[in-house]
C-alpha cells in the first residue's frame, strides 16, 4: 500500500517578516499590511535597527500604524510620538485625531495647546479633529479660541473647517453662533446642513429642525439618511404627522426601507404621532428587529395608554429572545403600572438587578412608580432609597404613591425631606402634597401649601390645584367654606371643581350645596350619568328617595350611557379583564359560581346588598344579581379560586368603586382573610380585617 506523505504545514509568515528590505518609501507596507499588534512591534524594531526611525515621513508612518492598530489605547502611539524630535504638523494631527476618536477628546485639546506652545503651526487638517474633541468635550471656551487661530492664520468657511465649526458651536451651546457661521458659509453641502440639524436636535430644538430642512427641501441641496433620521425625529417629538408622513413616502419611493436604522425611525414616529396602526404594519414588515425596534413600539403602545398591547408586545419580544434595553424596561413598567401587572414589573425589577449595576434616574423613578401604583408602597420606597441619583420627578412619584395609597403623613415627611435637600418641586409635586393632605384630613397644612406655591416657589396654581383644595375643605366637611373658595376662584372654575364639591355633598348630605353644584355643572356641559348618580345617592342618604328615584329615571329617559365597569387582575403574568356582567369568557360560568359562593359567605357575616346601586333598567328581582356581578366583584372572585390561601389580592379598575362594592370589598376581606388593594380612578383602597385605608370616603 502507497502512502501519502504530506508535508509539514508551514508557519505563518507576517507581512514585515517576509520582506527582507523595506522599499524607499514604506508607507504602504506599514499603513497597509501592519495588521497586528505584533506586525507593528516588528516592523517598529526594524526602523530603530536601521535609524529609519529618524525620517520624519516614516515616523509620521508608524505613527498613524499603531494608533490604528491598537484600537483600544493611544500608549503605544504616544512611546513613538515622546521620541520624535521637533515633531511637524502632520505628528501632531495624527496624535491629535487619535485622541479625539479614541474617547480621550481632554488629552486631544492639551496636545493642541501644546502644539501651539511648541510654535508647531496648525494646518487645515489639524483643526476639524481639535474641533471634534471640543464639541465631545461640550468646550465653548476653547472651541471659541481655535475659531479665533482660525481666523487668524486665514482659513475661511470653506471645506471641513467651517462644518467642524459650526458643528462645534452647535453641539456646544453656541446654535445662534453656529446659525450665524451657517448662513455666511459659501457653499452648503449636505454635512453642512446636517451640522445644523444635530445642533438643534442636542438642544432640543425640534421645531427649528423642521423648518431648516424645509429651507433645505426650498434650496434644493440632496438630504441623505442621516438627515432624515433627525427629521423623523424631530417629527415625533413634535407630533408632526403631515411632515413625518412626507419622508416616510420619501423612503418608501427610494427603496431605502430596507435600512433598519430609517424604518426604525418612522415606526418611532408614527407611534409617536398617534399612527399605532401604520407604526405596526411597518415594525412587523421589518426582516430584522433589535431592541431599539422593538422599544419604539412598545413605547408607542405604553405613551397611548394601549398598555395591554404593550405588554403583549413585550412578551414576543422575549419570546425573540430580544433583550429589553433601559427604554424597553421603563415604558413596560409604565405599562404594568397602569394595568397593575405585578408579576411582569417584579420580573423587570429583577431582569435590572442582574443586567445593569446602576440604577439610573429615569428607571428608577419608573420603578418607583410602578411600585406605588401597584399598591407596594414599602417597595416603591426601598427602591427610592437605593437610588443614588434623584431628580423631581422621583420624589413627585413617592410622594403621589404615598398619598395615593392613604399614608399622607409620610407622603409629607418626604416632601419635606425633599425640601431639606435642595430639590425644588414642580406643579405635579404639589398635586401629590395637596392630595396627601386632602386624604389625611390636615386643612390647615394644605392651606399652607397652596399658599406657598406662589409665594415661595413661583408656581402659579392650575385648575388641579384648585380642585385639590375643594377636596381638602369638603372631605373635612366644610362645604359652605369650599363653595366660597371656588367663588373667589381667579380662574372660572370647571366641572371637575364642580363635580369634586358635589361628592362632597353626598358624603356629607349636604342637599343645597349638592343642588347648586349640579346646577352650576349644567351649565357648562351636558350631565353625564356620574352627576346623576351621585345626586340620587345624595337624596337617598337624606331620605328623600322619591327625588332620588325620579333624578335615576332621568338616566334612562335621556337615554345617558354608563361606562361599563372594567376590572383587571394579573395571575402568572397575564392579566384578566372583566367586564360587569360579562358573559363572553369562556370560564364565566366558573367565574359565576365562585362570585355566587362568595356573595353567600359574605351574607352569613352581615353583608347586606345596596340595590340602590343597581342600573334603573334591571328587574326588581335581578338587581342583586346584578349587582354582584360588578367588574370588581368578579374580578375578586376568581382572584379567590386561582391563588393560594391567604395571598393578596390586587385589583385596578376603571371607574369609581361604588359603595356596595366597597362594602363587600370590606367583609371579602375579613371573611377570606385576605388583604384586597384596589385601585379606581381616584386612588388606593386597602381593605384588611374588614376596613379599608380610605376611611369610607373616597
């Protein structure tokens, strides 16, 4: 038998080792074919052996090698730079680009200084780097002196001096000097413009964007990509469909969608428009989604308040195996936060927890926040306290939760820790402290601090203020003095004012004050059936339940829609809607059973219907069976059958709670010995042993 004898493979042989003399002029073997850290070594011993070193040209050479090759560290490059006599221009430049695009922009500048020092003069390749590392830097100070040099040795607008220095002032602060550059430069080529744009875009100017680039469209200069990326933007943060639109027709006509970074843009800006259904044709056309993608859209969702989509949205985005970035993370917690979907935000929480050390502010104001608006306010407050980092916003979001959740006291030692610090609250954090006070019953402290708004932080009370006022007075029962206050009111008062003192009335029975709101409220806008129904309980609480009956039959007789009631519970993260006598789930008749169970529980421990709460067309002997199929009510039950003994129950919902539903909420409760938070539209209500946090007024 014949064998084969292969030979030995042979050793890898770099392109330095494998000239045995360098040409005169070496430049294209060491920019060229030094592609390794150890080609460089190799090819640098050479030129110290053969004194080669010392020709400037090829020191130049090895010199712009290894800050190339070397991607990471400018060290090596700077041990060449160190031992080059009387470095020239071009060293200086090439030291100086390095450092500009190696994220050293501070050393970049000092290089500079020195270079001018040296009396070594700059060209015109050396000052678009300089210029670059000033506008990394945020440095006007020293933008605006290598501008004054630039003058001075007579480079004018022309090329990429003139785009560096208005990209400078731009990205400095300096937009109107920037403008003024721009407008006195000769000739504005696509750069130029784009120079401009990223200025106004740094600053947030989102309106000059549009109307540049509708200057630009007028000259008739050619936009690129990254123009349009910066429109697009532009677009969404201002809700300019019409313009968003006209570019999106653009890329489409050109063929450009298949570039993920533009159509990203454009689902970012229909979203962002309110266009949720064009913003998802286009994200699910897209071949290739990344996170950035897929954020756009949920964000999308979640700013609309379409948060169960958002969730659904989230969960294929995990089934893509696609990790959330921090702006996923914080828009699906705003998402979980209006759903009240626990699970999902604690596996966020700890999704955070592993992947990133630092919790920033933006998200951990969000957690913060989910965390109140799931009715864990110990949660929201440890997570507080692990930030680092706190802006307004964050003590704004504590402060609301706690007094959303009944712990006005608390919500007000915060603030004034708030205080303590040097944070100065904005209008939304004075909602927080006015509702904290209403809800604690502390008059004369929220007196206090709606007078200080104005007097001490120059802020100027909205329509909410005022009616955050009203609520304080006519929770403490002080109704004649909260009809006097919306009286002297600098503003004409809305129905919401209107509305906040008639549920007062009914708390307090207090009919003519309750006539006069209801009075005042039609003459701004038409009744609707909330202003009816807390009128009836009104006079039913006062005994006269003719009039209540006859104010319920004008429900019926004006032909006045309810919002169904709508409860959402959240069981292994997936959240369950009900609808008040809901009969389209599949596991209803389950649902009804266990609610029907419940109610007889309930009964035997001294719950007593209040039908007065039922709609005006159920049958007499149907409206407790219809009132016990309220959203609420079967939303608790089949939290009852689907978890664990003893396990907390959460429920949000989008109405008002009514009062038979808060009573059975209150006998659940103790009965299940189970403690139930539900959130409605107004705030938290805690119930545990047969009470509830709100005190019985809500």
């Amino acid at each position: 038998m014949d064998f084969a004898i292969t030979p030995p493979p042979a050793k890898t042989v770099s392109a330095a080792m494998a000239i045995s003399q360098f040409p005169e002029n070496p430049k294209s073997l060491i920019l060229h074919q030094c592609k390794t850290p150890r080609d460089l070594n190799q090819v640098h011993a050479h030129l110290i052996k053969t004194r080669l070193i010392f020709n400037p040209s090829i020191a130049e050479n090895i010199l712009e090698s290894a800050a190339l090759v070397l991607a990471n560290s400018m060290e090596y490059a700077v041990s060449i730079f160190d031992k080059i006599a009387g470095p020239n221009s071009s060293a200086y430049n090439v030291m100086i680009r390095g450092f500009t695009y190696k994220q050293s922009p501070e050393r970049a500048v000092a290089l500079f200084e020195e270079m001018c020092q040296n009396s070594v003069q700059p060209d015109e390749f050396t000052f678009p780097c300089v210029l670059k590392a000033c506008s990394r830097l945020g440095a006007l100070s020293e933008g605006k002196q290598i501008h004054a040099q630039v003058l001075k040795l007579g480079f004018g607008l022309e090329g990429f001096v003139g785009n560096t220095l208005i990209h400078m002032y731009a990205s400095c602060g300096g937009i109107h000097i920037a403008h003024k550059l721009f407008d006195r430069m000769p000739d504005r080529g696509v750069m130029t413009w784009n120079s401009m744009f990223a200025g106004y875009s740094r600053s947030g100017n989102w309106i000059e964007v549009t109307e540049l680039f509708r200057k630009m469209l007028e000259s008739g200069v050619q936009f690129d990509e990254v123009t349009m990326i910066t429109v697009l933007t532009a677009c969404a943060r201002l809700a300019d469909i019409e313009l968003g639109k006209w570019v999106g027709d653009y890329i489409k006509a050109n063929g450009l969608k298949r570039n993920p970074t533009l159509t990203t843009c454009l689902v970012d800006m229909y979203a962002k428009c309110g266009s949720l259904d064009l913003a998802r044709i286009l994200f699910d056309q897209m071949e290739q989604k990344d996170v950035v993608a897929w954020s756009a859209m949920i964000s999308g969702y979640s700013q609309a308040r379409k948060c169960k989509e958002a969730l659904d949205l989230f969960h294929q985005m995990q089934a893509a195996e696609v990790d959330p970035n921090e702006v996923t993370v914080v828009s699906v917690l705003s998402s979980c936060a209006v759903l009240g979907a626990l699970e999902t935000g604690r596996w966020l929480h700890l999704f955070v927890k592993k992947r990133w050390v630092k919790l920033t502010v933006p998200l951990g104001t969000a957690l913060v926040d989910f965390y109140a608006k799931c009715g864990m306010i110990d949660k929201a407050i440890e997570v507080f306290m692990e930030m680092r980092c706190k802006n307004v916003f964050s003590w704004t979001a504590l402060i609301q939760g706690l007094a959303s959740n009944g712990q006005g006291k608390r919500a007000l030692d915060f603030f004034r820790q708030m205080q303590e610090e040097n944070v100065p609250p904005n209008d939304v954090t004075f909602l927080g402290v006015l509702s904290a006070c209403s809800h604690s019953g502390l008059v004369e402290e929220g007196r206090d601090f709606f007078v200080s708004m104005n007097r001490d932080f120059d802020i100027e009370p909205r329509m909410e203020h005022y009616g955050s006022m009203v609520d304080i007075l006519g929770r403490a029962g002080r109704i004649e003095e909260a009809y006097q206050f919306i009286n002297n009111m600098p503003i004409m008062p809305n129905t919401v004012i209107w509305r906040t003192l008639l549920a007062s009335c009914r708390a307090h029975k207090n009919v003519v004050f309750g006539d006069e709101s209801i009075k005042r409220i039609a003459e701004i806008e038409p009744l609707h059936s909330g202003d009816y129904i807390l009128l009836s309980n009104l006079y039913a609480s006062v005994g006269r339940l003719e009039d209540a009956m006859r104010v319920r039959s004008l429900i019926k007789e004006k032909g006045i829609k309810k919002a169904p009631g709508c409860s959402l519970v959240e069981l292994d993260g997936v959240v369950h809607e009900f609808l008040s006598e809901d009969d389209s789930r599949s596991c209803s008749s389950e649902i009804y059973r266990a609610t029907e169970d419940m109610i007889n529980r309930i009964r035997s421990a001294g719950y007593v219907p209040n039908v007065e709460e039922v709609r005006l067309d159920v049958e007499e002997d149907d409206k407790e069976v219809s009132l016990s199929h309220h959203s609420e009510k079967l939303a608790i039950a089949f939290a009852l059958i689907k978890t664990r003994p003893r396990t907390t129950i959460r429920i949000s919902k989008n109405l008002r709670v009514c009062s038979d539903c808060h009573n059975a909420a209150k006998v659940i409760s103790k009965v299940f010995d189970r403690e139930i938070i539900v959130r409605d539209r107004n705030r938290f209500h805690h119930f545990k042993d047969g009470s509830c946090s709100c005190n019985d007024f809500w």
